[in-house]
C-alpha cells in the first residue's frame, strides 16, 4: 500500500485551495442552495462574521507560520515555488467577484467580506515573501561578515 505523505507546503497548497473553493461557493452559489441551505450549519448566511473570522484565523495562522518550517527543506524548490504561487488563486477569484461581477455583492455584508478576503490574501502574499526574504538573508548570511576579532 502506498503511503502519501503531504508536507508542509503541500499543506500550505491545500489550504489555499479549499479558501478558493470557500469563496467560490460564499460569492455564486450561498443563498441559492434551496432546501439545504438551513441544513448547512456553518455555511448558512447569520453566520457570516463567524465564518470569516474563523477562516481568516485559521488560513493566515497556518500560511504564516508554517514558513520556517518549510524552508530548511528547500531541497523540492517546485513546490514551495507552488505553494506561493497558490495563494494568488483566493485573491484572483475575490477580485473577479469585486470587478468583473459586483452583482454578487448584493448586500453590505458582502462587500466587507470581499474586503476581508482581499485583506488577507493579501496579508498572506506579501506577509509570506517578506518572511521568506528575511529568513533567507539569515540563513545565507547576505548582511555582511562579522567583524574580524
């Protein structure tokens, strides 16, 4: 029996999905699920500033530190070049939700929420590089050398 084994990063990826997948179905598809929509629990529309806080503590929690663990294992650079690029697609699809159909923030609530999403994507890009640029200047060394004794 093979054994999958999902590291940190590819960890990092997956969380990144499953915020695209959350907003994919916040922005087309909540309100719309007919009978199942008071069955959902988590997913129903009172439970809006909960949900968005939860999901921002746990996404940026994880994203942010999970970035020095990731790098002393820099030896598959494929996938941490991945797991950057992966959390563009949550902040490309609140975007498309904002300019390209604004008929879906129908409601205040909403227009904040995709404000919040933009937040933290964008929190979790540039938060991320700029650990990374720190740590790597730490780790090789580029401030200068140390004094001669």
């Amino acid at each position: 029996m093979k054994r999958h084994h999902l590291s940190i990063s590819g960890l990092s990826v997956l969380l990144a999905m499953l915020l695209a997948l959350w907003e994919v179905y916040f922005f087309f598809f909540a309100g719309s699920a007919g009978r199942l929509e008071g069955m959902l629990g988590w997913f129903t529309p009172d439970r809006l500033g909960f949900n968005m806080a939860w999901l921002t503590l746990f996404y940026l929690s994880y994203q942010l530190i999970s970035i020095p663990f990731a790098l002393p294992g820099a030896g598959s650079r494929f996938i941490g070049v991945v797991d950057g690029m992966a959390s563009l697609v949550p902040l490309v699809i609140v975007l498309v939700v904002m300019f390209g159909r604004p008929q879906l923030l129908n409601t205040a609530g909403r227009w904040e929420a995709a404000f919040l999403l933009v937040g933290v994507c964008m929190v979790d890009l540039f938060g991320g590089y700029a650990f990374n640029i720190a740590l790597s200047r730490r780790i090789f060394d580029v401030g200068g050398a140390a004094p001669s004794s």
